[in-house]
C-alpha cells in the first residue's frame, strides 16, 4: 500500500470518535471488565465504516493506534491491522439496527458467573427493578426486559446466527450473554452504549445476589 493510500485511510478515523473508544476503554478497564486483553469495542463512523479496537490489545491502555477501520462487512482497510476475532458481531448489530452507534463487549466477573448460572434458561429475566428503565425503550419497573445467553463457540458464523434467529422471531434485543463469556450491549451513541452495559451489568448482579440470599 503506498504511503498517501495509508494516509487516507488514516485520516478517515476521526479523531474524536478514535479518543471517544480509548476512553471508554480505559473507564471500562479501570472496572476490572476488561482483563486479560479481552473485550472489544466499536463505533461507527458512516454508513459504511466502522471504528473497532486492534484485536489483542489491553483495553486500559489504547491510544489511537489501537483504534482500526473496518468496512460494512468487517473487512480491515488496512490488511497490516487484525480487528477483534467478534467483530462479526459488531457489524450484525449494525446492520440490525440502524440507529446503532456504538457497541461494547466485556468481560465483568458478574456477566461472566451469570452468563453461567443462566445459560441452561437460555435468558435473563428482569421484572420490577427501576433501573431497567435506564435501557432505551423501557419506561416502567413493571415490565420485562429479556436478555438471552446464547451458547459459546468459536464459530462467529454460529454465533452470528443465533442473534438473528432471536431477531427474526420478534423478540425485542438490547443486549445479550454468551455462556462463559460476556456481555454485548450497545446504543445510538457511546455514550448511551454505557449506560445500557452499566445498567445491565448492574442488574445481573442484583439477580445473583438474590439467588445468593434466598438459597
């Protein structure tokens, strides 16, 4: 690739939105949500681009440089770049759902012990908890917010299916686990992304302490 190639495809991450993913990051990680590298995180930038972090990289310590350009189908602009091994999943949730502009995935101990504890209900169910209405579209305690635990693979094909046929039945998707794995929430921006992740890591954890208290 010749240098003003590589310039241009450069200048095509805006710097904001690069400095926007790094902070996040650092937030997250500063959470212990990130360890060991894991975790990924995404914003799109067009229509037809999207930022996402450099596969492999610890997430409390990005700096722009970590910070890649993918097109609409997850392909690098720049093949010298490896973008998450999930970014498959990140341009899914772009793709169904239009509104979508940012996308976050970690790796919090609570999602991970729950994404255990509920992966044979195949859901999480929430119901009567305020802050269920920190999640777009959800405006009382007394409804319901479902978020399923799809099983693990190494197969993002898999996985990639699975979110679709949850999607194709009707069912409303905010954000959902992956067994012995995380949590995948997003928002129209990033910083609606945290919100949702906050507060849905925050109410698997009000559901495990309940099935502590009461065994």
């Amino acid at each position: 690739m010749s240098s003003a190639a590589h310039s241009t495809r450069d200048d095509a991450l805006p710097r904001q939105v690069a400095a926007a993913l790094v902070a996040a990051g650092r937030e997250l990680a500063a959470r212990g949500w990130t360890p060991a590298t894991s975790s990924n995180f995404s914003a799109r930038v067009d229509h037809d681009h999207i930022a996402i972090t450099v596969s492999g990289r610890d997430k409390g310590r990005l700096d722009a440089a970590d910070i890649m350009l993918i097109d609409a189908a997850g392909k690098a602009l720049d093949a010298r770049q490896r973008p998450s091994a999930e970014t498959a999943l990140h341009v899914q949730i772009y793709r169904r759902f239009a509104d979508a502009g940012a996308v976050l995935h970690t790796h919090s101990r609570t999602q991970t012990v729950a994404s255990r504890l509920y992966s044979t209900a195949g859901a999480v169910r929430f119901e009567g908890w305020e802050l269920q209405k920190a999640v777009n579209g959800h405006t009382t305690h007394a409804g319901v917010l479902e978020l399923p635990v799809f099983p693990n693979t190494q197969h993002m094909p898999e996985l990639v299916a699975r979110v679709d046929a949850w999607l194709d039945a009707g069912k409303p998707l905010h954000g959902y686990l992956i067994d012995g794995h995380g949590l995948y929430a997003w928002g129209r921006d990033l910083a609606e992304a945290l919100r949702h992740l906050e507060a849905l890591d925050f109410l698997l954890g009000c559901e495990l302490d309940l099935r502590r208290l009461s065994s």
